[in-house]
C-alpha cells in the first residue's frame, strides 16, 4: 500500500505531535553481548515513556539498506524515500533558501586543493575559512559565464562547502560527478549517463575549468569538485498531505532543506539542544507537528566517540520534563537511521523508536533501547508508515471502508 | 507478494479449517499499564490453545489504518482490503439476499426525521420499527418513479435502515452522499464526484425529492439519506481462488454479505454464540472451511463497556471445548478488527490472533492476550496473509519452485 493511500483518510482536529528526532540514534554495543550508545546511555525520563507508551523499530529505506540523510528524513515525514530520493543539491538549496525555480541543476561544491601533478591533495581545502569561502564566491560569480547556460551562481554554504546553481539552458541531472571522493587523483571529467545529458555534461566541463582559471593562484581553495546534482523537483507539502500546520526546529541546512521542501515553516536559527526545546515552547501554541532536529548524536557517532554520543543522548533526556510539560496528543522519540560509534558512519541497523499517546497498548518494552524495542508494540515497520501510526493515535484518520 | 499469487499453489484435501471471528477483539486497558478486555478475561480454553499453537498479530489494512468491516472481512479471507473495496450498498444487498444485477447500483438508507426548518432532527427516525419500516418501503416501492431508471427497489433491513436499488440506466457510483452524518443540519444534495456521474446525481436528486414527496405526512420517517453507494462488482470466489467449500455462520447482514459475495454457504439464521456453534456442529461434515462470526465483542466494544466486552469473550472461551471436540485440521481464532471499550469505535490496533495445528512451532505466548501475541510465532503480518498460513497449516498448498 503506497503511501498516498493516506491522503484520503486524513481529517483534521487540534491534537498536537512532536516528532522529536535524535539524528544517527541506533548503535551497536562495543564489544560483543554489550550494550549500545542509547543502551549505555542513563535516560529515567526515556524509560518512563518507554513503559508507558509504545516501543519499536524502523527501516529508514529497507532490510539491509544503509540511508543517507535525506531520503531517511523523507520517510521519518511520511514520504516513500525510495520515489522522492533527489539530489543532495537540491536539499542544500532549500536549506540555503535559494529561490528554487523549475529547470535549474543544483550541485554540492567543495572547494578542494590541487598538487602541482594536478592531482587532489585535500578534498576540503583545509576545511576552508566561512569568510574566505564567501570572497571566492563573489570572485567565481563574477567571473564565470558559460556558453550553453545563462546565469550560474555560487552560494557560500560553511567552511569548504558550497552551493552551485545552473539556470537557463536544457539541463539534465543525469551527469556523472568530479568528485572522485578520494585524494591522490586528478579530479574528474563530468559525463552524460544518459544521451539527453550530453549538452549538461559540456556545461559542466566548462564549469570546472572556468572555475579552475578563476582559482588558478589560490593557495588551498585551487579548484571546486562537484556532485550531488538534482533538478528542481516539487514535493507535495505536509498540509496537503496530512493537513498539518508543521514547525521545523532544526539548525543544519540540509535538515532546513527538507523541512523547506515539504513546507514546513521553520524556526529561528537556534544552536544548542536547549534553544530548540526553548523554540518548541515558544511556538507550541501556534502549530500542530513540531519537527525538532538534534545533530549532536549523529556527530558524536561519526566521529566514532561512543561516550560523547551516550553523553548527547542523556541530555536530552534531561531536557524531556520541558516537552512532557507540553502534554503533546501523541510524542515521538526516535532517530532518521543509526549511526553506530564503531562503525564511525551511517549503518543499515533499524532505528529504535518511541511513541507515547493515550491510545498506547502496553507492551514489553519497558525502557528505551534497542533491544528493549524488539519486545515493542510497534514491531518492525518501513520508517514511511511513522507518519501514518502517529496521525491514527491523534485522532488524525478516519476509518478506511465501510 | 499480491494476494493472487497463492492460487496458483493451492491443491485440495479434506483437511477442514475453522475461523472463529470474534469482531472487533482488540482492545485497549482502561488505564496506562493495564489489561485488556481479551486480557482481562478469564479464557482457560483459548490460553491453552495459545500455549499449544502460534499467536501473532493482524494488520487488517495496514499500519495506522482504521477499517471498517468490510474491508476486515475481505482481508481475513485472504482479499486485499484495498483492491477489493466496495460501498456498503453492495454489501447490505449481498447480505438481504437481493438479486444482484449487473449495471444496479446500491445504497445504503436511513429513514430519519426532519424538523419544520428541514433540518435532521433525528438520524435514525427513533430507530423505526421494523414492520414500519417494511410499510413506508411498500408505499415507497409503488409511488417513486424516476425518469432516467427503469426501476427504483426499497428493500428494508431492520429498525430505521434499508436498502436501496436503482436498475436500469445508466448509472455511476461516483456521487456524493446526502446523509450529512449530523444532526441539525439539512439533508446534501447528490452530487457527481466525475463528470460521467451527473445523470447519476441528477436521479439521485430526483429519487430524495420523490421520496420526501411520498413520506411528507409521516411523522418520525419523514426523510431518506442515502450512503455507501456501490455498483456490482463480483468477485473470485473462494472454491475457485483455493478450492475450499466454505460455510458462513453469521446473522448480521453486512457478513452475510460479504460471504455471499465470496461464494460462501450460509448456515440457516442464529440468534445466539450457542446456536452459532450448534450450526458448526449440525454442518461439520459437508464442509471444509467454516466462518462464525461473533458479533457481541464488538457491540459491546462500540457500547464503550469494557465489564460486558469481557464476558462475550468469556462465554465464547466456555464454548470453545463443543469446537475442540470437532478437532480441526486447523483452528483460528482472531477478530476482523480491534474495538477497544475505551474508545468505543473501531481502532487501527493490531488485532490478536491465535493458529493451533499440529504444524505449530512453539513460541513464548502461552495466554491468548495483545502483549502474549507480540511474542507470538506468527509475528505482525497484514491479515489478508492470514488465509494462506492458514492453507499451508492445512496442507492445501504446495512447494513453490523445484
């Protein structure tokens, strides 16, 4: 059953949910029989909603299927991640709020350094200066201007980041990346995947070399690698969809960027997990789904440090009582896909999850882990059916067939 | 995997399965933490069945999805609730035995009251009589006549409801309802939901006014609404699709419907779980596929009374020795839907299911309860997969592949 199936059962009332979201939450133990981040973790005020309300887990895209940000964050709203997966492009764009028009190609630039043999000595141009990034901007839009293409901008995202849009021209996302994602070769020539392409993929071999011409003297940021190519490409918004008034609190641009593009309105710039809590009580009054984005889990397991996770996981434990006090309809507590510290990135293993509302069965699970969730009530469901058993227990869908 | 695939596999034996369907057996605890109504109820019979056989849970629809009977019944039968939809009409008419014709289209119909401003006073007419309402359908019957459709039928079911048929003409479920589904307001005017449904909606239209013309001068039954609108639709019966010869025990009109729609054999009317039983016992031996629908759990559950939900499932337990003494090749026991008590309509829990035969595997569920059925063999599957464990547990199917 797809998941527009939905749509047509949706009614409105003023029940209130939150999806809080601790990005890269699932982990695995560090040794053999241990116990995971989340599990290591001291959380009183998890377990008691754990006991209360309904344990599980979830497959951001399927069995066995390690996710990206994106199309993992498209399911945890609802949104088949496989039919809506687009270009990482695209979501910095709307994170940056670019103005999006139809038939532009988005790309994800790093500014990189190239050895004297031409070839990639650092993929991140010694994690650029924001400041320095912003200068080589203005510089490239300047003087930059392509043949086949009429505008082409360059937008500063942070440090060796940025954003690259090319409007007016028949553009195809369908082009193969200079991005070779490793040091040691030449960056790479961008070709057509498929025919149609051929036209893009001279565009944006004469994008690279102008760009290489204008940063010709530079002494760290001496070239632009590009990937993450993705057209414009509309969503239909979560108002329409699920007739929710949605609030996004999130502070990174590519979370920003879905948010964006599913509608939602966003919260001011905050930057700890306290001002996002702050900012959810702040509008609570005023919308009905409350979107809050913590990054620190996700970082903490990048960076392969098991403790600082386990320690970014009891804070926002004990910043819970301020959203209990809210007494949402229906609390969601969960990740947009694992991020175990051993494995020091994003993994395939299924996402803990948590859901408390008056309409809760009891189940086994009576803390908040991963093997605890397995005894969950919810089962083991694809992350896209969340959306739909949070609006069933808001009183949000009515009855399918007579 | 679609519902269509298992026929190709189905082989024929006498080995004889049995459903006991006791509508809208999930439940919710009056309190967090609490048992449910199956949970609270003494069941020495079923929870020694659980303990023997494989418990699991039943997604009729699919997750966060509440479904009407309709739609349950054909799930647990092994068709996809949502390929084989269809308005109630159908329904009511299947179950009254009507002569279904292609091209007729069928409604559902209150008689309800109007007060002097034309507004719904009252829904149900104060649930008519029955005898009443056979009259007023008689009276209907001779004095509406429609310009477009050859012949308009008034058939009555019971208390305030009847069925309604158009035959002969053009005609088109896509139109609107006129039951506002509340109080105080007028009834709505029909109206095409596509553009091929406005001679539909036009005969609708004509059909309410006329009949307001001939029930003017009553003084409860002054008004029709008209709902659930369906055409005919057939559908593979259950002896084709997996060679079963099935009986339906069952006294509401809507399951009847459905069985007859199926291809079912429908035992003589009952009026209690004990006759309900007698009628398995009396017609064991020239079946092989037996359906008791219990009604009671879920009358009780729509009562919003958790105490009487209890006892209508611990009188079916205390008749479950009279079924064990048939001893089926397989035994089912589970609901179409859940209906907790405490929400007093149906819901979008799983519904708890317990399968004995000599196949079973062992599991941890040795009560037949919501939380002993998380740790069920079965594990959380879409009903209308229910059919074909059932089958293979029977030997009715075979090896897929060589």
């Amino acid at each position: 059953m797809d998941t527009e199936f939905i749509e047509r059962l949706v009614i409105q009332n003023d029940k209130k949910i939150i999806f809080l979201i601790m990005d890269g939450l699932g982990g695995l133990p560090q040794e053999t029989g241990g116990k995971t981040e989340l599990e290591t973790a001291v959380t009183p005020n998890l377990d008691s909603l754990a006991a209360s309300g309904t344990c599980g887990l979830l497959d951001p895209v399927g069995c066995g299927i390690t996710p990206g940000s994106g199309p993992a964050h498209f399911a945890l709203f609802g949104y088949d991640p496989v039919k809506y997966n687009v270009g990482r492009g695209l979501l910095s764009a709307a994170g940056l709020d670019f103005p999006l028009v139809q038939g532009d190609l988005y790309m994800r630039a790093n500014f990189a350094t190239l050895n004297k043999f031409g070839h990639i000595a650092d993929r991140r141009a010694g994690r650029l200066e924001t400041e320095k990034n912003k200068l080589l901007c203005i510089k490239l839009k300047a003087n930059v201007h392509l043949q086949a293409v009429k505008e082409v901008f360059f937008v500063t995202e942070k440090e060796h980041r940025a954003l690259v849009v090319l409007r007016g021209g028949k553009l195809s996302e369908q082009i193969s990346e200079t991005d070779p994602q490793r040091t040691g070769e030449p960056p790479l020539d961008a070709k057509a995947l498929i025919p149609e392409a051929e036209n893009t993929a001279a565009a944006v071999r004469e994008l690279s070399d102008k760009i290489r011409e204008v940063l010709a003297k530079e002494e760290k940021a001496n070239v632009m690698l590009l990937r993450g190519y993705s057209g414009f490409h509309s969503f239909p918004s979560m108002a329409g969809r699920f007739g929710l008034k949605p609030l996004a609190i999130a502070s990174y641009p590519m979370y920003k960027g879905v948010a964006r593009l599913l509608g939602m309105s966003l919260a001011p710039e905050t930057s700890t997990i306290e001002d996002e809590i702050q900012a959810l009580v702040a509008n609570y009054a005023n919308y009905d789904f409350f979107y809050i984005h913590i990054k620190a889990t996700d970082s903490r397991g990048e960076d392969g440090n098991f403790a600082e996770k386990v320690k970014a996981i009891e804070k926002v434990d004990s910043l819970m009582p301020e959203i209990f006090a809210l007494k949402p309809d229906v609390l969601v507590v969960t990740g947009d896909h694992s991020t175990p510290a051993v494995m020091a990135g994003h993994s395939f293993h299924p996402v803990p999850v948590l859901l408390a509302a008056k309409t809760c069965r009891p189940d086994a699970a009576t803390t908040f882990g991963e093997s605890a969730c397995l005894m969950g009530g919810l089962g083991r469901i694809p992350m896209k059916y969340l959306m739909r058993v949070a609006l069933a227990h808001a009183g949000k869908l009515q009855k399918f067939g007579a």
